[in-house]
C-alpha cells in the first residue's frame, strides 16, 4: 500500500471498554501493523456528564492488557496531538470559524418551537425533504453577524451545496453504498452552548490527524453523509471508510450484559490470556484463509487485511472462546506456565507462599505443571484443581457428593482397607506414581469389584472430589504420610 496508513481508535470514556469496541481497537491496531503505519489512540471526551477521568484509565489499562500499543495517543504524545477531545475545543472553533467567513456555514438562529413547526408543515404537506428546511440559511452576513455580537442564542450549521447530488460511499466492506441528497439538511456542528457536535469535531481531529482510513463499527455507517460533507466543506481528503459488523449472542441478539461478561477487563480478571482473546476476536469478522483459528499476534500483525472482513453479523460464543484459552494455555511450555500462570495463581489463592521462588522444589512444580495445564481454560481453574494437593489430612475438604456417590456405599470401607494395606508396602523413597498406580491396580480383581468402583473409592479418600487428575500423579505430588493419613479420616466416612 502506496499511502502512508494512519488509523485511530476513539472511544468515549463514557464506561469501560467493551467486546465491539475491543474489537474495532484490534482491527484498527493489525491493519496499521500489517501496513507499517501509524495506530492513534484518540480520547473521544466531548460528553461531558459522561466522561470521566477514571473510565479513561479503564481504556487505557485495557489497552495495554490486550496488547495494543499505540504509536500516538495518551502516555505516548506525537505531533497531531493533543489526544483528548477536550484538549482541542479551539480547534474545532476555529474551523467553525474558518467555514462561517467562507460560506459554508452559517449561524442558525431557530428556536426549538419554530424547528418543530417546520417539520410539523413539511410532514404535512409531505415534503420529501424533511429535514431543517434552510429557514436562517440566506440571512445577510452583516446581519448575522450583528445578531451574534448581541448575544442572540445560536447554532451553527453546515452549508451541503444546493446541486449537491447523493453521496456514495466505497466502503471497503460494505461495497458501495449511497445516500440520497434528498436527505441531506444543513445539520448542526456546534451547539448553542459552544461545543461541536460529534459528526463535526470527529471530522476536524481526523483531518487534522491525517487519518488515511476509519474502521469502525458499522452502527456508525449513518454518520458517513454527514462527516463526507464536512470532509468537503473543509477541503480535506476523505478517508477509505470500513464499516464492521455488529458482534451478536449465541441468540442471534445484540450482544449484551445478558449474554455474561462484556467489558476486557471482565475477562481479564476470568483468567483469559490477552492473547487467546485477542484472537478470538479478531476472527469474529475477520479470517486468515477461512479455515485457521489459532492466529498468533504477529500473524495477525503481518497478514491482516480489509478484504478478509465479513460484511455479516458476528456471534460471540463463550464456549469457542474458552476452548481457544484453552488452546492458548496448553501451547505454553512447562516453565511458562509455572512463570506466568501456576505460581501466580496458588499465591493469590494463599496456597503458596507469597515469595513463591521460597522452598519451591523444581521438579515438583514441573510435576504438578504437567497435570495441571492439560486441565486449566482458565487461570481461574488452576486454585481449584491444586486445592486438594495443597491441603493436609486434616484440611482437605470434602465434597459431599462425591463421598455420597464414592464412600457412603456397602463395601467401600473395605476397599480402603485393602488400598492402605497395598500403599503401606511402598516405602517413602519409592512414592512415584507409576509404582502407586501398580500397587492400587490389583484391588480390583482381588476384591471382585469393577475398577471404576475401587478407584473412586480411593479418589474421594485422598482428593475429596470425584474429578481429580490422574490419581498416581496427584497422590505422587501429595506423599506418601499424607495419602496414607487421608485415607486413614476417610475410612470413618466409608460404609
């Protein structure tokens, strides 16, 4: 690509950063990337009741969890800044300004009441143009002028050139797209209380900006006519427009808090990994090739590309978003899972020490990675599965059902008798697990019970649950004085 790529994210920090306008972020960030341009972050604050210094902060640390380092913005500066809306009010007056001494633009002096009786007369007399039927637009410039020197209450609004015809967009996924001039009005830029409207001032800093291309949510495809006359009223360049597609639930609804979480930083603290939710969101709408779905992040920083982007509606689906963690986590090799996962985890839990590099064996912690990563899609699960190994005789906690349906049965208390007695033979220097599996593996035949039965049994005795890993390597983790203590307490439980 010939041109020099500038993109930009603009979110409001009206609230915390959503799945739909994470995902608008990843596009905008892999398409600079791919190009070798430039990724803006740009703080979109005009709306001051909603605005608020501490959602900003929520943008920008959901930003860096995902990984999607600007080039411009907050925190980073360049030379198109400042990079908060707020910032620039005078710039935003004086292209007001500029346009209002070129003519194309002119104060509007209409009152609400004389607004809605116009449109009450020209929906009664059905009027195709609907829109502000122009009532201030040929008022004379010294007399406008006088009546804003004296402090008459006004609007500005753009002047869109009467032979104007209907303005066609190229949208880079939607193909062409054309709205009527019919419904074209001289809209409002900036309010009478002295501040742009949004279709203004997002024209004025992308402009400014050199913004080559704006991908963006296809919710604002309506804005486009109004922002292409802007462009032209100003005499910049109008960008490559992308407009995305909405992200739906499971029930082919809008996504929404009903659907479970929706902001990053939800599924930040779920134990998702930035880089499996980052991928996963980039194919809601995107493909590499149609069929791969593990996309590394410089994949996706090398490869990605406008074309691939469906013009349909995406689905959100939790569970494909768990498997991908999933994915994610078992591509880990052993020491980054302990590095990044296993240890962080058991010390928020208080399972370890919080000085994990203190009386942490090696080769024990590898031991308890290889069973415990095949089993984690989330870092979540992770306190969960290690509960039982970290637990003492004393401490393991029980699950009821599991004692229901492993230990509160005719004949179980036997089959703990007879495994303390087959364990009892292994001494402590020969607890691996291959050897506790041996020892455990004739109970079966030897007490006419199915495997399944006896190894519940012992299961629940050790673990307090029916859903353990594999039990020689969990027992190998735990030792053998507390095995054989467990199944000791568990025996006064066992029928």
């Amino acid at each position: 690509m010939s041109q020099n790529v500038r993109v930009r994210f603009a979110p409001s920090p009206t609230g915390k950063l959503h799945i739909g306008g994470a995902r608008t972020a990843i596009y905008n960030w892999a398409f600079a990337r791919a190009n070798g341009g430039t990724f803006i972050l740009r703080i979109d604050d005009t709306d001051p009741t909603r605005s608020t210094e501490e959602n900003t902060q929520i943008i920008l640390r959901a930003m860096r969890w995902l990984g999607l380092d600007w080039d411009e913005g907050p925190e980073v500066g360049g030379a198109a800044g400042p990079y908060a809306q707020t910032e620039r009010l005078p710039l935003y007056r004086e292209a007001a300004e500029r346009l209002l001494a070129e003519g194309k633009a002119y104060p509007c002096f209409c009152t609400p009441e004389e607004l809605e009786a116009d449109r009450r007369a020209a929906k009664e007399r059905k009027d195709p143009f609907q829109g502000y039927q122009r009532r201030c637009r040929n008022i004379p410039a010294d007399e406008a002028r006088a009546r804003m020197e004296a402090g008459e209450p006004y609007t500005i609004r753009i002047k869109v050139p009467e032979d104007r015809g209907d303005v066609v967009i190229n949208d880079a996924v939607h193909g062409t797209v054309t709205f009527a001039a019919k419904e074209l009005d001289d809209f409002v830029i900036f309010r009478s209380d002295g501040t742009p409207t949004y279709n203004f001032a997002t024209v004025v800093d992308d402009a400014a900006m050199g913004i080559t291309h704006v991908i963006r949510g296809d919710d604002h495809l309506s804005n486009t006519p109004r922002q292409v006359m802007v462009y032209e009223a100003l005499g910049a360049p109008v960008p490559v427009f992308a407009h995305i597609s909405m992200i739906l639930g499971t029930d082919g609804k809008k996504l929404s808090k009903r659907h479970g979480a929706t902001s990053v930083e939800e599924y930040r603290d779920a134990g998702y990994l930035s880089d499996a939710f980052v991928n996963y969101l980039s194919l809601l709408g995107w493909s590499l090739d149609g069929e791969t779905t593990i996309i590394p992040r410089d994949v996706l920083a090398s490869r990605f590309s406008l074309d691939r982007i469906s013009k349909n509606p995406a689905t959100f689906d939790p569970k494909k978003l768990d498997w991908m963690n999933a994915e994610y986590i078992n591509a880990m090799t052993n020491d980054e899972f302990i590095e990044k996962l296993l240890l962080p985890a058991l010390v928020q839990q208080g399972l370890m020490d919080a000085d994990p590099a203190v009386g942490v064996d090696g080769a024990w912690m590898d031991k308890l990675a290889a069973i415990v990563k095949p089993r984690t899609k989330l870092a979540g699960d992770i306190a969960g599965i290690c509960a039982p190994i970290f637990a003492t005789a004393s401490s393991l906690v029980y699950d009821e059902k599991s004692v229901a349906k492993g230990l509160a049965k005719d004949g179980m208390g036997t089959i703990l008798d007879a495994a303390r007695v087959a364990l009892g033979t292994l001494p402590a220097d020969e607890w691996e697990a291959a050897k506790i599996d041996a020892a455990l593996e004739p109970l079966p035949d030897a007490l006419e019970l199915k495997k399944r039965v006896v190894f519940q049994a012992v299961r629940v005795a050790v673990c307090g649950n029916l859903v353990s890993p594999p039990l020689g390597e969990t027992m190998e983790l735990i030792g053998r004085d507390d095995c054989m203590a467990r199944i000791e307490r568990a025996r006064t439980m066992a029928l």
